[in-house]
C-alpha cells in the first residue's frame, strides 16, 4: 500500500512538473504549440477540473487581487495570471503598452472596440481617455460579455464603457442609429481574424471611418492605399513567439479610384 502510494504521488508530482513546467517552456516559441496546449488542451483539462471557464477563473483572480475602482490594479492582476497561472487571449503586457501609446497619442472622441473578450483591452484603454469619450466594445460571446461587464465594473469604468452583445456585422450597420456616432477616431480590432477583412470594409462602407482614424491590429489595410500603415514587432501575449500590431491611419475616400 505503502509502495503503491508513493508511486502515485510520484506520477502525480511527474505530471505536475510536466504541465506547470516543462511543457510551457517547450511551447513558448511555437505559435501552433502555444495555442494547442494553452487554448485546447489544458484550457479543456481545467474546465473539466474545476467546473468553472477560464474567463471565470480569470475573473475569479481579479476579484481577489485586484483593487476595486483602480484599473491599473486590475490590467495588473489579469496579467499576473496570464503569466504565472493560466494563459488568455488578451492583448496582453507588451503589446498592451503598444496600445496604450497609440491611444494616447491618437487621443480620440470616439472609440470602438471588436472583441471584447474578458475586458482587459477596454479596461486598459478606457483608462487612458477622459470620461467624455464615447467607448463601444462588441462582444458574441455572451458568456464572455458577462465576465467582461463584472471586470469593467471592478475597475470602476462600468458608466464610461458601453458593451453590447452580438455580431458585429450586424451591429456595426447599426452604429449611428443606436448611439448618434458618426464616426470613430479609433477602431481596435480583436475579434477573429476571419473577420477582419468584412469589418474594415463593413465600416468604411457605413461611413464610419473618416479621414484620419486610425485602425489597430489589421492585416488587410497593408494592401490599400486608402490607409497608412505602420507595423509594430512584439511578441503573441504572454509567449516569446513572435507577433505585432499595426497602426493604420485611414486617409479617406478620395484614393478610392487609385486603389481599385
């Protein structure tokens, strides 16, 4: 009996140093590795574990070590667990301060968010901007957007952030009608990627972009001459795979015949 215990603390222990050490490192560089292992395997094994989701874990943490009302507390405590817990698909620390340093110098009136996800992008933008800023953020998801709405409202930011639950190709068309928003100063796009390409033009279609908003975190606008773009390296969220964001500043309609 003695012997068969020890044995299985063993494995135990074997397979705790495996998937808390090893494993992580083995991934760190490996985008298709990463995803596998964070995003379906041990994602899977932790909901089956514990009954709960990730974004409840994740907001379990902000709960316990953040302090309420202070958003720098809460972008804190999201990414200690991201790094030494569990990983999530926010934006995340380094390409967080990217953003940060975009919204500040884009300093915009009008802001719309694709992906909400847990709510750490909102969090950490709205923090930034003056309570008069108009600040959407769209989420499909709406156990995502449940989590999403309590973290907002931890850091405080519950009356300056505005989520709405649905498509966003349904919602976009809907933008001005809904909230009397003409146009955004700046669009942040961190929803599926497949939707990218749909969405730009969904938005410019709809007259939502004007001359001088500027897009993050888009592909396709490399292609078009009716945006400026810049490229910024960085790193896939808590990982050392390689990664970026870019800068799109959009120049308006009158390139249209020299981009068809």
């Amino acid at each position: 009996f003695v012997f068969t215990v020890c044995v299985s603390s063993l494995v135990l222990l074997g397979v705790y140093v495996l998937c808390r050490w090893l494993v992580p490192q083995l991934v760190q560089s490996n985008a298709t590795l990463a995803l596998l292992w964070y995003d379906f395997l041990l994602e899977t094994a932790l909901d089956f574990i514990t009954r709960t989701s990730r974004p409840q874990r994740l907001l379990q943490a902000v709960c316990i070590n953040a302090v309420r009302g202070n958003p720098d507390s809460v972008i804190a405590a999201i990414d200690h667990f991201c790094q030494n817990q569990e990983w999530a698909m926010n934006v995340g620390d380094e390409k967080g301060a990217i953003l940060d340093s975009v919204v500040m110098e884009t300093s915009p009136s009008t802001v719309l968010e694709l992906g909400t996800y847990c709510g750490y992008s909102a969090v950490r933008i709205m923090r930034l901007l003056p309570p008069a800023t108009r600040f959407i953020t769209l989420e499909m998801n709406p156990d995502y957007a449940a989590v999403a709405r309590q973290v907002i409202q931890h850091a405080g930011l519950q009356d300056k952030v505005c989520l709405v639950e649905g498509k966003s190709a349904d919602l976009i068309p809907k933008m001005a009608d809904m909230f009397g928003i003409r146009t955004f100063d700046f669009v942040f796009f961190d929803h599926w990627k497949d939707c990218y390409l749909p969405d730009i033009r969904l938005l410019e279609d709809c007259g939502l972009l004007d001359q001088g908003s500027v897009v993050l975190y888009l592909d396709y606008v490399r292609s078009s001459l009716r945006f400026s773009s810049r490229f910024y390296r960085s790193h896939l969220e808590y990982t050392r795979v390689l990664d970026g964001l870019e800068r799109s500043e959009y120049l308006g309609h009158r390139d249209a015949q020299r981009d068809q």
